[in-house]
C-alpha cells in the first residue's frame, strides 16, 4: 500500500460523489429521453 490510510476515506468519498453524479446524470438522461419519446409518440 503506497497510500497512507488517512488517505483512503477521502478517496473513498470522491469515488462515492462520482457515482452518485455519474447515476444523477444517467437518471437525468433518461427522464429526457422518455420525454421525447413521449412527445414523439403523440
């Protein structure tokens, strides 16, 4: 292990906060693909 221990909760952190925006914006995405979809559709 290269990276002290204290170290390793905030990577940890920053991994966590980069799935949690990388999910948000795949939701994102597809509330707006149904959108147009749905106004597509009519």
């Amino acid at each position: 292990m290269s990276q002290p221990l204290s170290d390793l909760p905030m990577i940890f952190i920053e991994y966590y906060l980069s799935l949690l925006i990388i999910t948000k914006r795949q939701r994102f995405h597809n509330l707006n693909f149904i959108k147009f979809s749905e106004n597509f559709h009519q």
